[in-house]
C-alpha cells in the first residue's frame, strides 16, 4: 500500500535530482555549438557549429574574441592536481595505517586531521596568503596553493583508508610475518595490494578535490593561475560559448578519469570478491 | 650450542588486555618433535598464549624460549615459527601456487628460483593439491585452502607451528581426513606441533600430550589417557565431557552429596571437592531394582541418538543433570519413559574423587 505512493514519489525525486545535477551541463552543452563567432552564450541556436571547438585550439582565423588563456593554467591545474593527489594518499594510508593500533592522544589527532575539512576553504587560504607574507615566502601554485591543497584532500583521503583499514582482516599479514616476511616487504606484498581500492578512491578523491579547488588557490597561489581561477577571470570580461566548449572538454576528461578508476576498481574488486567467499567459507 | 636445547621452553607468561588477565603465568615445556593439544574452553586464553608465542603480542611478564634462544623480544618473522590461522588468512590476491611460495620467495634471502621451485612443486604434492596450482584462493574447497594454508606454513620449514584451530571451520568428514594429514605430515618432517582446540577429542585424539588450559593458567599437562583417565581438576573433568560431574564434599571414605554418601575407587588431591563418574560407566536400572555398588534414584528427562551411542539424561533430585552413554555396540537401544522414576548404579572404583 505504502509503496504505491511512496515510489512514484520517489521516482520524481530521483529524476529532479538528475535534471538539476545534468540540466546545466546540458545546457552548457547545447550551448557550446552555437554559430561563431557572432553567436552568444544564450538560446536561440543561430546555427549548429563546432566554431567553438575548433577556436580552443586556435583553428579559426583571428576574430575580436581573443583564444582562452587556459593552456598553461590547465597543466598548472592538472600538476598540481597530481601532486596534491600523490601527497594526500600517501599521508593518508600512512596515517590510517597508524590509527590502527591506538595510541596516545590519537582521538586529538583524529579531530585535528579531520577539522581540515570542515574549516571554511576562504578562511585557509587568506591565513596562508598572510602567513607567506609576513614570513616573507612568494606564493606560488606548487608551493603555498600545494600546501592548502594537500592540507583540504588529506582528510579526505585519510577517512577513506580509515573505513577501508577498518574493515582489514590483519590476520594476513600476521601470516606473512610467520612465514618470516619482514613488516615492510609484508605492507608491499600483501596490505598495499589488498587497500588498492581504497588508495583509488582515496586518489580520485583528492585529485578531484584539487583540480577544482578555488576559494583556497584564489589567495594562496599568487600570481599565475590554476583552471578555476582562470575560467573565472574571464567571466570578468565577457562570455563566449568557447567557455561552454571548454567546459564540455574538461568534463569528458573527468569522465575518461573516472572510467579508468572504474576499470581499475572493477579489476581490484573482482579479486577482493574472491577473498569475500573465502571469508564466507571460513 | 644452542640447538643442543631440543626444545620449546614457556616460563611465567603474563598477559594482560587492561583488567582482564588473558594468561596468568604460563609455564611450559615443549619436546621436539611432538605434537601438543592445547585444549581450554572459550575465554581460557588458547588463542593468546599461541600468539604471544608467535609474537603477534607481548607478554606483560615472562619469557619464550625456542631451542634455547630467547625469543621474547624478537618481530614475529624472525622466530622461524610457523601460525596456520583458524580463518586460514590466504593471500587472497594470489593464487595457490603463490600462496605456497610466498614464504620463501619474500625471505630476507631467499633461496635460488629452481629451489623455490623444486621445494614449493614438493610441498604441493604432499598436501595434496598437485593440479591446483594455477587457481586463485577463491576457487577452491575449505579443506583445500585449509591444506594451501599448511602447505604455505611447512614449505618454509618453521621447526614449531602453532595451530590456532585450524580444522575448526571444516565439516565433520574433513576434519577426520585432515586430522589423519595433519600427523603423516608431522611423522615425514619432524616438527613440533602445538596445536589449540576447543574440541576434546580432537585434543584426546590428536596429541602426544594434551595441555588443559583454564583461566589462563595451565590445569593438566599430561598423556591423553592419563588426562582421560586422572583429570587434575573437577575443571578438567568437565573439559573433557566425558563426566558427571557431581558437587559436595569428601569426608572420610565417603564423598556426601544431595543424594546421599557415594563410593569411590581413586581420589585426586584438588581443592575443589567433586565426585566424577564416566557417562560410559553408569547402567540404568528400574526403580525396584536390587542395590548394587554406588546408587542415584533420578528422574528420566531425554534421550540423543548420536549414531553409534545413545545419550540420555537424567535428573537427580536436586535439579542436576546426569548423562549416561549408552554404546549401541553393546545391543540394541532402551527405551526408557518420560518422568518415570529410574536408578542409576555404578562400581565404586569407576569413580573418582576430587579433594
């Protein structure tokens, strides 16, 4: 009785939920193959072109709207990214790593790792800006914006290997260490392969989180820009639907990101699957 | 020098986890070559006596002796001391093969590729699983794994492996059959097993001597036949589940119970006073019938087939359950009525005595 009501009501809340988290894209989408370079960013389509595509890469002849200043700031964006991503995970399957055996003081420690995430981003990144300043340190994307960038994803990527360590059977590595392996070569050969899916979502987690990154980057990264910061420097100017384009771009690249963590997750789990039946014969 | 002390040497084991005292001074003496039941019921602190001697824990107070060197304070993978797990802990991201090899091929150094080869391809054999060596964990039985679990242990050639109850989580059939691997095994390579079971026969069938552990301290250490027969301790004699164990006290040549004063044949020095008599040693009687040895009237309450013998219980007047076995071996099964009132009897001498 309850489900008659209760699915289709659940049915318009799922598909609000997608509109709203797709609509934008989509439009942004549409928008992105308006006719160039007359065309603005809003409806009606002139004509369909992809003008726009092709302006990015600098393959139309010189208009009045000038090519977007992204491509250094798209590898400043991407290197810090994967820097930031390389930092957080590794911090963060040491840390979580340590909290397996409690030690002194580690409920402090866990909230001041964790407190990272929920100070406000604008706060950290103007107390880095000013700290830089008045110790006289220049600001740079891969030095003070590297720093708030690893300081915001490794929580993140802390609480993922926290809950995946959590749930890790160390009877293992107990085993290996019996069978005379040394602790080291024992967290390469057996704890390192076993967490894999956890150290990829804990990777995906941080380098998403800092390719995106803003309100910290806007004080802590100085003078030349990463992507979000550059795409929101030429919204000060005026709009074109090469953004549009540009934006399609990058997302089919997060897309492609996400399709590798998928067949590397599907590959990890398809042997922890094995190691689950094990458990449940045991 | 030191190998000239052939043996596996506990003395005063401590171990605490906060309040609780999980081994309360250990002390032990393992030969070389033997295989030990370590038999205790759930709590008794089986499983952390096994890993303070694997050195997964250190004890608070005491020390590990193998082979005459002290080992106390050494990381587990530097005692040469082999653990088979209770949940067996394969590798699960590797296959069988990789699993036996694992030992030698990640040793500090490791023996050359055609040894490893040659010792792993041995090892597979005895235990068994030649063919299986490509498969992952995941596609093979419990007893197989159970085998890849031995197998990985022994190919390193540890010179004591301790057992956590490995067969625990096999079915009844496996168990037997593992039972019987377990000691060809041992009687081919020669290595000191100590091997924990919450299981008494298993530990009665299984061991060259069988250790009863009870709250953390050791309570019989002894052959199976004499803990069978001369258990140290009313504790001891409930472990083993073969006994009645009754309560009251010893007064002279009598022990006095609820049921009146009971004859007994041996007594065992204990400070707990109780009265042991055999389930396979009691025969039932009706009511009217004549006096002979040790008598209990009681009340009949039920029965257990278990195949080759009966289990029946019944009541004594203060409540307290006793179990006769009945070997169908000896006829045909007795039928006996719900609530009737019987008599057990038994010869003094089969009983024994604790005070």
């Amino acid at each position: 009785m309850e489900s008659r009501v209760l699915k289709p009501v659940l049915a318009v809340y799922v598909g609000l939920f997608i509109l709203f988290l797709y609509g934008p894209f989509i439009v942004l989408g549409i928008l992105s193959f308006q006719q160039g370079p007359e065309g603005g960013p809003q409806f009606p389509i002139i004509e369909w072109s992809t003008y726009w595509y092709r302006h990015i890469f600098g393959l139309t002849p010189p208009s009045r709207v000038a090519p977007l200043p992204f491509g250094q700031s798209l590898i400043r964006s991407l290197t810090l990214a994967f820097m930031t991503m390389v930092t957080s995970t590794v911090l963060g399957v040491m840390s979580a790593q340590a909290f397996r055996s409690k030690f002194k003081g580690s409920g402090v420690v866990f909230y001041l790792i964790v407190l990272g995430m929920m100070v406000p981003g604008v706060l950290t990144g103007l107390g880095t800006a000013l700290t830089a300043n008045s110790l006289g340190i220049e600001r740079h994307w891969w030095s003070t914006a590297y720093v708030t960038h690893v300081v915001y994803t490794f929580p993140f990527a802390f609480l993922v290997m926290l809950a995946i360590l959590n749930r890790f059977d160390s009877s293992v590595e107990e085993a290996s260490w019996s069978l005379g392996v040394p602790p080291m070569r024992t967290f390469r050969k057996v704890t390192f392969p076993l967490i894999f899916p956890g150290v990829l979502s804990a990777m995906l987690f941080a380098f998403t989180l800092s390719y995106d990154e803003f309100s910290r980057t806007l004080f802590a990264s100085g003078r030349d820009q990463t992507l979000p910061l550059a795409i929101y420097g030429t919204f000060a100017v005026e709009i074109h639907p090469n953004i549009f384009a540009f934006g399609v771009l990058t997302t089919l690249f997060s897309f492609s990101l996400l399709t590798v963590y998928a067949i590397l997750m599907t590959m990890s789990v398809r042997r922890a699957g094995k190691a689950a039946i094990q458990e449940d014969i045991a | 020098m030191a190998e000239t002390i052939s043996n596996i040497s506990l003395a005063g084991i401590v171990k605490r986890y906060g309040d609780v005292t999980a081994l309360d001074g250990v002390s032990l003496v393992l030969d070389k070559n033997e295989y030990v039941s370590l038999l205790g019921p759930s709590g008794s602190g089986k499983t952390s006596l096994l890993r303070v001697i694997a050195g997964f824990e250190r004890p608070d107070a005491g020390t590990v002796t193998v082979f005459g060197r002290d080992v106390t304070n050494l990381a587990p993978h530097k005692r040469g001391i082999g653990f088979v797990f209770q949940n067996f802990a394969l590798f699960p991201h590797l296959s069988v093969y990789q699993n036996v090899a694992f030992g030698l091929v990640n040793a500090d150094t490791p023996p050359p590729a055609d040894e490893v080869r040659r010792r792993v391809t041995e090892m597979i054999r005895l235990v068994g699983l030649t063919g299986l060596e490509g498969r992952d964990i995941g596609q093979i039985s419990g007893g197989q794994r159970q085998r890849v679990a031995l197998a990985r242990t022994l190919v390193t050639e540890p010179r004591l492996i301790l057992l956590d109850e490995p067969l625990g989580a096999l079915d009844a059939n496996l168990r037997m059959r593992m039972r019987d691997e377990l000691r060809n095994i041992r009687e081919r390579l020669g290595v000191t097993f100590l091997h924990v079971t919450g299981s008494e026969t298993e530990a009665l069938a299984m061991g060259d001597r069988v250790v009863v552990l009870d709250r953390g301290a050791i309570a019989q250490f002894a052959t199976p036949d004499t803990i069978m027969n001369s258990p140290a301790n009313p504790n001891v004699a409930r472990f083993l589940n073969r006994y009645n164990v009754l309560l009251g006290e010893l007064r002279g040549d009598a022990f006095v119970t609820a049921y009146g004063d009971l004859a007994y044949g041996k007594r065992i020095e204990s400070s707990d006073g109780a009265y042991g008599i055999r389930y396979d040693r009691i025969a039932v009687v009706g009511e009217t019938a004549p006096s002979a040895g040790v008598e209990v009237p009681v009340t009949f309450v039920a029965s257990e087939y278990l195949g080759s013998a009966v289990m029946y219980f019944f009541e004594a007047a203060d409540g307290h359950i006793l179990e006769v076995e009945h070997h169908l071996g000896k006829g045909r099964m007795p039928e006996y009525r719900s609530r009737e009132k019987y008599k057990l009897q038994w010869k003094p001498e089969d009983a024994i005595v604790f005070g």
